[in-house]
C-alpha cells in the first residue's frame, strides 16, 4: 500500500519538504494517546532484545544518525518499532547546512543523494531537547552523533568535537564520532590514523562514562578501514558504526543526467549493499567479539538485517528505506526477525 502511495502521490513532492512533514506525523505519533495506540501494534517481541554498550537494546534495528538531526521526533520513532534512534549529526555551533536544492531521490535504486551539510540548531538546543526526553521517556536508547562544525577549521576540530561531546555526553546512551560525512569539506581527513587518534582520545575523556563510537566512511580502502578498527579497540572505544553514505556512483540504474544533475553528495540506500557487508566483515574481523559493531548501509529487508547480524554486526542501522517503505517499516524488520 505505502509504495504505490509513494509512487502515486508523496514522489511529487520536494524530498526535503517530504521529510519535515513525515517527521511532523513522527512527532505526533510520539505524544499520549496516539503513541499508546501506535506501540500496541509496533512494539518489538521480548525475543529481539540485544544487550550490548551496557544497555539493553529491545531490538536489534534502529534509526541512523541524519533522519532526526535535531532530536526532536525520538519518541515518535521509538513508538514506531525502532530499538534505538541515533540523532544528529550535531555541531557544536548550529548551523544551516548547504544550500538547497540538497536532497535528491533516485527511485529506480531506492536510492537518495543528499549533501545536507550537518544541518541542525546546535549541540546546545539538543542538549536541552534531550534532557526533557530523558525525564519523560527515560527507557528510549538514544545515540547520538556528533560532527565538525563548518566554521571551524580543520587544525581545531578535536575542540569543536570535545565541545559537543561535553554537552551531550552526559545525555546519551552512546556517543558517535563522525568523521565520515562526504559533506563537510575536509572532515573526510580526519579519518588518518595518525589524525583520528588525539582526536579520539580527546573526546574519549569528555565523553566519561558514556560509549564511544567512531562512523567510518565506505570509500576508504581495506586497509584503512582495519587500521581504523584496530585503533578504536586501542584507544578504548566501545564500537565502529559501519559505514557513512558514499561518493561513489557505481552500479546505478538511474538515468546518468539524472545522476549527473543531482551532482556532489553522499549515495545511500539499496546500492550500497554489497559494499555494507564486505565493510562489516572487515571490521568485525579486526575486533573482538564483544565489541559493538553496528552496520548500516543499504538494508531494506528483514532478510538484509538478517544477513547483518549474521555476518557479525551487534546491531543494525536504517534510514533510506525508511523513505520508500513507509512508517511501518521497523515493524516489519522487528516481525521478519521474529519470524526468521
């Protein structure tokens, strides 16, 4: 039913202007009664519960970092199924985001190209978001996921990341490094061992007690992505979320003009599959077995979530299908699983 709604009717629609107003149901379905009604039908089986980063997890499959930026529909998203929702990413000064048009839909590949640019209102105005989700919905995993701010040149990032890391820390369940996003000019760099390492370890003490993730970008090579692996088990992180969106546009069945003019970005979705699950395998054979592993990247299916967790992944990120398979879809993934 969704997908010929999506065709037939939400396709016409701006993908930017399409997700604020999904996100606006989102937000309502998150208040009391509707979010009473929406859990009775959505809410994972006891069986799906994973316990991994000192947290109970009810079910393996989550929301990844870029559908709520702001930490504003966490709720919502929780009623929905969802067994963990990682907002963000946020900087620790707010800022716009690129220039739009700056989200495009590849319908043939169930694909999108965004260069969104980290847009979001700060580390600060989420700080306070999430201190009243905390009293309120004090159960709902929350990570959250933090990023270089724009302005900030790349000489000072490990105090732009430690500022955010201070203010949020203390509010999540874990915390995510990105420095794998396609959009920020130079964040990309940050990956280097010798450059990510200082880096780490900065936030790693702001963060105290809260878990430490780094996200990592699908475009390195093998040898980069178990260099980085290994340098997250030594600096005492707690996990790798593998992977971030890619600059590649190989493999596409979408019109080359239409690629072309949607131009820079970062791809995500259906055609990042094969890549997702050589990344995860890498990683999970550089780390040890009780080291939190989250995979994201081109899953659609309980079957693809499935083929995750199978392949070694603690836990199991969407956001792209979440455009193309409507509301319902962590419910979906939650009865697949049950039923497999």
């Amino acid at each position: 039913m969704y997908p010929l709604l999506f065709r037939a009717v939400l396709s016409r629609f701006d993908p930017e202007f399409a997700h604020h107003a999904g996100m606006a149901v989102i937000r309502v379905l998150g208040t009391p009664p509707f979010s009473w009604a929406t859990r009775a039908v959505t809410k994972p089986d006891p069986s799906l519960r994973v316990e991994t980063l000192g947290l109970t997890f009810p079910s393996p499959f989550g929301v990844a970092a870029g559908f709520d930026k702001n930490a504003v529909g966490v709720r919502g998203l929780a009623a929905l199924g969802f067994g963990h929702v990682e907002v963000g990413t946020l900087t620790a000064i707010p800022q716009e985001g690129n220039p739009r048009p700056r989200l495009f839909r590849l319908v043939a590949d169930r694909a999108v190209i965004n260069r969104m640019g980290f847009n979001n209102r700060g580390a600060h105005a989420a700080a306070r978001r999430l201190a009243k989700l905390r009293r309120g919905a004090p159960d709902t995993v929350v990570g959250v996921n933090i990023g270089k701010s724009r302005v900030v040149d790349v000489e000072h990032a490990t105090d732009d990341y430690v500022a955010s890391a201070t203010a949020l820390a203390p509010l999540a369940d874990y915390l995510a490094v990105n420095v794998s996003s396609p959009n920020t000019p130079g964040l990309r760099g940050l990956q280097a061992v010798e450059t990510l390492a200082p880096l780490l370890r900065a936030v790693r003490e702001a963060s105290g007690e809260t878990p430490l993730l780094v996200k990592i970008a699908p475009d390195l090579s093998d040898d980069e992505i178990v260099a980085i692996a290994q340098l997250a088990v030594a600096e005492g992180l707690a996990g790798i979320i593998a992977h971030n969106t890619t600059i590649s546009r190989e493999g596409l069945i979408t019109d080359a003009s239409v690629v072309e003019a949607a131009g820079a970005g970062g791809l995500s979705g259906a055609p990042l599959k094969k890549r997702s699950l050589e990344v995860l395998r890498l990683v999970r054979g550089a780390v040890p077995s009780e080291f939190c592993v989250i995979a994201v990247g081109g899953v659609e299916t309980p079957s693809d979530v499935q083929e995750r967790l199978d392949a070694g992944a603690t836990l199991v990120q969407g956001y792209t299908a979440f455009l193309y398979r409507g509301p319902f879809w962590g419910r979906e993934i939650n009865r697949g699983l049950v039923r497999r």
